[in-house]
C-alpha cells in the first residue's frame, strides 16, 4: 500500500513538472488569459479539457500551475476544476456507452451527481476562494483544496439520495438488471477472421469472459443456498442470460472461420473451443434450473438445508470451483499433468456425490428435520453439482486423447457428450 501510494505521489510531481513548460508557452497565456471570468463558460471549457485528456486530476493539476503563474485569476481556475469534474463524469459515461444497462446507469448516476454538484458550487465559487484562502494561500495548493472540497462535500450531500438516484436512471435507461440487449463481445475482431490462428485466439479470450460469469453464478448459488436470499437467485438466472449471449456469439463468430483454411491442428482447436462454449452454456442452463428449484422448494417455504448438509454442499462447491479453474488452464495451456489431475478429480467428485448421498440419506433415517424437508432438493443439487464438475473436466480429453492416454472405455460411460456430438450441435 505504501508503495503505491508513494507511486501515486510521484506521479502526480510528474504531471505538475511536465505542466510547467506548457504553462510558460506564449499561446497557451494568449488562449486562457482570453477566459474573463464568465464561471459557466468556464466551466465548460474545463469540462471540455478533461474529456480531451481523459484525466480530471491532470487538469486540476494544470489549473493550479496556470494559477500559480498568473495565467489566470484564482476565480477562473476554481470555474475550470468544476468543469474538470463534470468532463471525468462524461468521459466515463462515453467510456460505458457499449456496456449493458447497469454499468451504464452508474455512470449516469456519477454525471447527474456531478452535475448537481457544479450547478450548486457554480454561484458560490467567491465564497469558496475566500475560506480557502484562510486555510493556504498558495494558489496551486488552494486549486486542490478546493476539488478535495468539491468531491467529499458532493459525496455528504448525496449519502442519503442514492435510492432516489438510482430509481431515476433506471427510469432514464429501463431495462433487465444484466441488460436490454446482449453483451458487447470484447475479443471477436471480424478483421481477424482472414487469418484462422488469430481468429482462434480471440475466440479462446471471449469463452474465458464465460467463464467468468459462470464461476460468479455459482459462488451466488452457494450463497443463495445458505441464505435463502430470493432477489441474489433472480439477478443469478439473468446472468444466464448475458452467456446465453456470449455463446451465441462465439458460435457465430466460429462459423465464420473457414474450416477449409484450417490445418490439422488449428481445425481441433476449433472443435475445443466450440465444445468449452457448449458446456459452459450448458452449465449456466444447470445453475439456472438449481436456483430455480431453490426457490421453488426451499426459499418459497422458508427451509434450511441442516448443518451437516450445508457443509457438504459447501465442500463440493469450493472443489467445483477449483476444477472451472483448472479446467480453463488446461483449455489455454493443454498441459498433460493438469490434464490428468483434471481427470483425476472427476473420479474424486463422482465418489464424493456418492457420500454424500449416503450420508444425507443416513440423516433423513434418523428423522433429522432439516434434511427431510428438503431432502428432493439436496440430493439434486449434489447430483446437478456432479453433473456441472463433467462438463468441467471435458476440456482434458483432448489433450489426453492427443497424448494417446486416454481411457477409451471409461470415455464412453462419461456423461459429458462427445466432441462430434458437440460440433454437430454448434452447425445446429
């Protein structure tokens, strides 16, 4: 932590030394001495400065330099930091602009409160120079002083109208909690559909995002089999929907690569990638049906799995979690020992489900409340959670299979489909 601060000290030196020379120059005088101390007009043009440099802190630095020396009137300087807050609220507004429906309203959020703010300090900037000049004259220091002052006095201002907040940019930009429209892919470049490798590649980085969003709808499974949480198990089945969104993507985007331009090995590649997305799809449909049967027979009836039984629910999701992750490693990677080990888990989970079972069973023998009430719900879940570490684990029979050690008999009794079943379902 120190070290970053001291990084962030030092970086803000540099910015205030780079500004010097550009302070000095004769047409960068001419064009701000024109600024006659119109506070709106300004404002603007500060606001305008800060989109341009993408940083609000450079140009609040700049500002106390041209007001240290004598460039422009301490009034003026304290107009122009105003305007380079609100730029930093349309710069990260503009920034959002292909993201879904919430990262957008936060950003509106942050512009109104800023907006609010500016048009409430606009008439009081006399008073404010005044008080903080009891404080420290030195106009470079006063500048910052007053955006420190600005920023913590916005944020006690609006601590109490977040809600009301809120519900206004979500009237400004309705839609689903995860977003009207699909998520933006970040990674499948249509230039790149000329040179297969590459093409592959991109579209190796966009199944990871899906990943990402199954590995966080299951740690909000586990939490919402702990507690009952109804509206976490809502928003979870939404995301759903943003990697129903990302699958078909990818889908589309692979179909698009030539397959008469792949060689021996691109071509697998190609097969590993579509059969990733298929499964993790799949696994977000699994994750889905869990929490809606949760709500159904448990969270609808105010149940609670027994002690006993949470913990071992539990401990089959930490390892779940553990396999996405291993599972993903050996999809970038295809290293045979990770392979293995992958491989060597699913038979650990396939004997851990079958315990814990038993021991759920053994419990609802010995008329333990908890686990009788929901004892359809248990053992489906511990049965979904073995089906979802499969679909885990099938991304190391290709790398198995090239090694020539894999089991062709027990690849026949898995569950998880085939590659040719996988890729037919894709064209389909």
């Amino acid at each position: 932590m120190l070290i970053g601060l001291g990084l962030i000290t030092l970086a803000l030196e540099l910015i205030s030394i780079a500004t010097r020379p550009v302070v000095q120059a004769a047409g960068v005088k001419v064009l701000f001495a024109s600024l006659t101390g119109d506070s709106g007009l300004d404002m603007l043009v500060g606001a305008f400065l800060t989109i341009l440099c993408y940083s609000s802190l450079a140009v609040v630095l700049f500002c106390g330099a041209l007001a240290s020396a004598g460039v422009v009137s301490i009034h003026v300087a304290l107009a122009l930091v105003l305007g380079a807050n609100l730029g930093s609220g349309v710069s990260a507004l503009l920034t959002t602009s292909g993201n879904n429906q919430p990262g957008k309203r936060v950003t509106l959020g942050n512009l109104l409160s800023r907006l609010l703010g500016c048009l409430i300090a606009l008439p009081l900037l006399g008073q404010a120079e005044e008080l903080l000049a009891l404080v420290d004259q030195e106009p470079q220091r006063l500048i910052v002083n007053f955006h420190l002052l600005f920023n913590v006095a916005l944020a006690v201002l609006l601590l109490g109208a977040t809600a009301p907040l809120a519900r206004l940019c979500e009237k400004v930009l309705p839609g689903r909690n995860t977003g009207d429209s699909q998520v933006t892919p970040r990674h499948l470049d249509t230039a790149a559909l000329s040179t297969p490798a590459l093409a592959l590649s991109n579209a190796a980085r966009e199944v990871l995002r899906i990943g990402d969003r199954i590995e966080q709808m299951l740690d909000n499974m586990l939490r919402v089999l702990r507690t009952n949480d109804a509206k976490l198990a809502t928003a979870t089945c939404r995301i759903d929907n943003e990697v129903d969104d990302l699958y078909t993507a990818i889908k589309l985007y692979l179909t698009r690569i030539s397959l008469e331009a792949l060689d021996e090995r691109d071509g697998q590649r190609w097969t590993e990638i579509i059969s990733l997305t298929i499964n993790l799809e799949h696994a977000g449909d699994i994750i889905e049906r869990i929490l809606l049967d949760t709500k159904d027979k448990k969270i609808a009836h105010n149940l609670m799995f027994s002690e006993a039984g949470m913990q071992e629910i539990a401990e089959m999701h930490a390892r779940l979690v553990a396999n996405l992750r291993l599972g993903l490693s050996v999809f970038l990677n295809g290293d045979l020992k990770s392979a293995q080990a992958l491989m060597a888990e699913k038979a650990n989970f396939r004997e851990l489900e079958r315990k814990y079972a038993r021991t759920h069973l053994q419990r609802v023998a010995v008329q333990t409340a908890e686990s009788i009430e929901t004892s359809s719900l248990h053992l489906d879940v511990i049965s979904e959670l073995k089906r979802l570490n499969s679909l885990f684990c099938a991304t190391a029979y290709p790398v198995l299979e090239q090694a020539g050690v894999l089991n062709r008999s027990r690849r026949k009794e898995d569950d998880v489909p085939a590659v040719s079943t996988t890729v037919r379902a894709a064209q389909h």
